[in-house]
C-alpha cells in the first residue's frame, strides 16, 4: 500500500516538473527592464519639453510628473517640473515674450489693408462715364478715327522695334554690390526668437545638457540666424561647464571667426577650454590675448530696429574693462598651475595697479598670499601674511576678507608670533 502511494506521489512530481520544463520562459531580466524604463522616460521627457516650449504648460506638467514617477531622482526633470507649476500657477511670467510685433498684429494690419480694398470709392472721384445718362453727350466718331489710326500705328512701331531687340541685349538692372561689413534687412522671425529664449532659459535654469541641446538645435535649424552670436556663447560656456572640453573649444573657435561683438568673449572662452582641459600654455596664450585686444572689433553694422532688438536681447558682450580684468586674473591663475610663480604674480599685479579698486583685486591679492603660503619654490610666510592683511583692513565687506583673516591668523600664531 506504501509502495503505491510511494509510486503516485513520484509520478505527479514527474508530470508537474514535465509541464514546468514546458512552459516557456516569460521572465523578463533586470537589465531589460532597466532598459525600457530608461527609453520610457527618456520620451516622456522629449515630449515634455517640445509641449514646455509650444507653452502647452499643463501637458507638460503631466508628463514631467510621468518621468518623475519613473526615476523620482532625475533633478532635470523635478526641475522642469518645478518649474513648470510656478509658472502655471502665475508666479513668473515664464519664457520671454518676442520683443516683435505679435502675429495678432500682423494679422489685424492686414485686415485693415483687405477693409481699404474693399470701400466703395465715392462717385464724385469717379470717371464720368460716356455712357452715363445725365451726362452722356453725342459723340462724333469720325473726328476720332484718324487719332485712333495714328495711335494704333504707334503702338505697331513699339512692338516691332521691342521684338528685333536680341534677347541677350536686355539686361536685368545690376544689383548693388553687398558691402563686407553690412547686413542686409532681415526679418527677425518670432519663431527663432521663442526657440533661442526657451534654450536660454534652460541655461539660466542651470540645465545647462538640455539648454546644449536646444543651442545646437537653433543652429542646426537656423544656420544664419540673426543671434548666431549669442548662441555660440552660451553654447560655449554650457559646454565648458559641462566638461565638453573639445566641443567647446569648436564653438569658441566659431564664435570668433565671426569676427563680431563677441570675439573677445570667444578668445576668453576659448581659453578657459583650453585651461580646464589641461593645456595650460595655449591658455595662457589666449588669456594674454583677451587681455591686451583692446582694439573695437569689426562689428557688423545693421539696421536700426535690428540693433535695437540684439542690444535688448541678452546675453551682451562683455565689456573692454571687465574681460581685461577677468583675463589677467585667470591668466595668474594658470600661470601659478604650471608653477610659474614669477610670471603668475606679475598677472595678479597687473589688477591690482590697474584696477585697484574691483573685486578681483581683492581675490588678486588672496592668490598671492596663497601662492607665498604653499609655493615651496617661493615660500615666505610674512608676504604672505601681509597679503591677507590687506584684504583685511582695505576690504573687510568683501567675501574674501574672513578666508584672509583665518589663513593670516594661522599663519601669526604658528610661524610669525
């Protein structure tokens, strides 16, 4: 009895492991799961940002928070998300409006010009009519014929002396010749406008992959568009911050070729790329190139209304005196990276005397003490101390002033008391 019922419980274990070996595997591994939520909320946030940009505020919400629920890590989207609500809710304004005429207004003009075409002209500002009942006259036709026959004859003339004229002989009218430095009249497209600010925005946002994105798109889209300029900067600058040394150093490249308002902002750029990427003597090349171009670059000339629009648009150029200062500090900077302390102080100098009284003075003279501070080469504690001292008494409001006055107290009560 045992045995049998021994013998019935094995043939159901065979049978179910027979059917488990059966059915097909439908498991789905970690990887590929992994995978398809990634492709998922990669597109929900693609579709996010197209409705973000067309201003479809409540669709993009949506579909952030879809993302979010996906990865509630992802700090862009959470962001944009963010973002989105305030905006919603009416607590900023959001992407800028086109400093152009409305399409509204564009559209009411030509409704105007279409009412003008259609009023009736009044009839005192109308031809009389021959045919006219009250004042229609008897006209005698025969005095008219021989005017009518001459002015035919007249015509025939025209027409044959037009047709022996060779084609080749009639010239169209000669353009004028486009001057090096001067933009033609162009149209500033409202469409390009929204694209560029809502790629900015994302840069001020500190989205600065997605704002990348949307500036190599705008001229991809738009090679010639009119703020071409202040597209390769922030474009620049983006990359440069997100470790795109390569690319970066392209774009600035491209900027000042040029040859506008930005070049010197683009020699800097430029240099900061090659600075953060490790090639410090080119940097210092093109600091010291940004520093000492004080020559008015070859700005290209435009309408009125156009300059207007680009001087309103940020960004804007950087001024002379400002990049001077910022190059000739970052030029000490990477001086004192590649150990030249002689040349690198010699930088910081140049800001002190020149600009005595900016902030990046302040930060010239904390470099030093620094530099005297942990040099060995150069290494003397009191120029040290005396340069954080003079950030002390001379600047006390400035961000420097309580690093100085910790490294120069340390300094005091461990090798000058």
């Amino acid at each position: 009895m045992i045995i049998h019922r021994g013998s019935k419980l094995c043939l159901l274990i065979l049978s179910l492991f027979f059917l488990y070996g059966c059915i097909p595997d439908q498991s789905i591994g970690y990887q590929e799961i992994k995978d398809t939520k990634g492709s998922v909320e990669q597109e929900y946030l693609e579709k996010g940002l197209a409705c973000y940009k067309e201003g479809s505020l409540e669709e993009a919400i949506l579909l952030f928070a879809e993302c979010l629920k996906i990865n509630p890590n992802n700090q862009e989207v959470r962001k944009l998300f963010e973002e989105g609500l305030k905006m919603k809710d009416g607590k900023e304004k959001g992407v800028e409006k086109v400093p152009l005429e409305s399409e509204e207004k564009a559209q009411e003009i030509k409704s105007q010009q279409a009412a003008i075409q259609k009023i009736p002209v009044k009839q005192g500002t109308q031809t009389p009519s021959v045919s006219t009942a009250s004042t229609a006259k008897k006209v005698d036709t025969t005095k008219l014929e021989p005017l009518i026959a001459k002015q035919k004859g007249s015509v025939e003339k025209i027409k044959k002396e037009l047709s022996s004229h060779r084609k080749e002989e009639l010239k169209e009218p000669e353009l004028l010749e486009a001057k090096p430095n001067v933009v033609s009249q162009k149209i500033i497209d409202a469409q390009q406008v929204k694209d560029f600010n809502f790629a900015k925005d994302m840069y001020s946002k500190g989205l600065l992959d997605a704002a990348a994105t949307e500036l190599k798109k705008l001229l991809d889209k738009y090679p010639n568009i009119i703020l071409k300029e202040k597209v390769l900067y922030l474009l620049s600058d983006a990359l440069i911050k997100t470790k795109k040394y390569p690319e970066a150093i392209d774009t600035a490249k491209r900027l000042i070729d040029i040859n506008g308002e930005f070049k010197n902002d683009g020699i800097f750029l430029l240099a900061q790329g090659y600075d953060e990427s490790g090639n410090l003597k080119q940097a210092q090349t093109e600091y010291l190139k940004a520093a000492m171009d004080k020559k008015s670059v070859d700005v290209k000339r435009t309408t009125p209304d156009v300059q207007k629009f680009l001087n309103e648009t940020a960004p804007c150029p950087t001024s002379v005196d400002e990049l001077t200062i910022k190059a000739h500090l970052a030029a000490g900077n990477a001086y004192k990276k590649d150990s030249e302390y002689d040349r690198s102080l010699f930088e910081y100098h140049q800001v002190i005397n020149n600009h005595p009284e900016s902030e990046s003075a302040v930060e010239a003279y904390f470099r030093i003490g620094e530099m005297y501070q942990r040099a060995y080469r150069i290494r003397n504690f009191q120029k040290a101390y005396d340069a954080y001292q003079k950030i002390v008494k001379q600047s006390p409001n400035s961000p420097w002033a309580k690093k100085a006055k910790k490294q120069a107290d340390y300094l005091w009560e461990n090798y000058l008391k």
